[in-house]
C-alpha cells in the first residue's frame, strides 16, 4: 500500500476553447521522463482528453461549468531512473470540483492521475 504520493506537477487552466491542447502538451511533458509504455500513454491521454471533454461540454443537470481545471501528476514513489523492461505500470484518475467561494467563477474541476509502480515479483529467496 502506498502510505505517501509524489507530485511530479500541476497546472490550472481557464476552461477557455482549446485549454485541453495545453493541458495535453503540460501533462505529455510531465509523463515524458518516466519512459512509460505507449499503450499507458495512449490510456492517460485518452483519459486526460475525455475529462477535457467532460468539461467543455458539461453536465445538463448543472448549467454552471467550472471556470478552470486543475490537474495533477503523482507518483507513487519517486523515479530518478526510466522505466525498466521488467516495470509493470498503472494508473487510477480522481476527479471532483472545487467551489471555493460558492461563486460560478471560482468553481474548478481537479483531475488527478496517480500513477505507480508495480515490482516484479522476487524470487524466493528460501
């Protein structure tokens, strides 16, 4: 279990047209020195963009978009080497929104990506 998560890093864009192709260029920087497998990226930008989407587009329930984004990148231990051929990688997505003051311009949607590490298993040492 992971007791302590690293931030990599977070950004807050305005929900502004074309926001997401920012969003999308910080997050692939971010990502970029872990040396993930291309089908986790192609899952986290997947993930990332339907978000975005979420976003743009709202909920017809709750007129009151929220007036930014946030989104974080946290790992579950920190990586000062890139990834091995041995790495098994995963990674869950945690969205809410934040009203800060009640007011429609201060509600921000928060977007967080926890990736980690999952070792491969060591041999018995008995």
């Amino acid at each position: 279990m992971v007791k302590n998560w690293h931030l990599m890093g977070e950004i807050t864009l305005a929900t502004r047209p074309g926001f997401e192709h920012r969003a999308l260029s910080w997050f692939l920087a971010k990502i970029s020195p872990l040396n993930l497998p291309p089908s986790l990226v192609r899952s986290l930008k997947k993930t990332l963009m339907d978000a975005c989407t979420d976003l743009i587009h709202g909920d017809p329930a709750n007129p009151h978009k929220p007036a930014s984004m946030s989104i974080r990148v946290l790992l579950s231990e920190p990586r000062l080497e890139p990834a091995g051929v041995d790495d098994n990688w995963g990674f869950f997505n945690v969205e809410r929104v934040y009203d800060g003051s009640g007011r429609a311009d201060s509600t921000r949607q928060i977007s967080e990506f926890y990736l980690y590490l999952n070792h491969p298993s060591q041999p018995d040492q008995t």
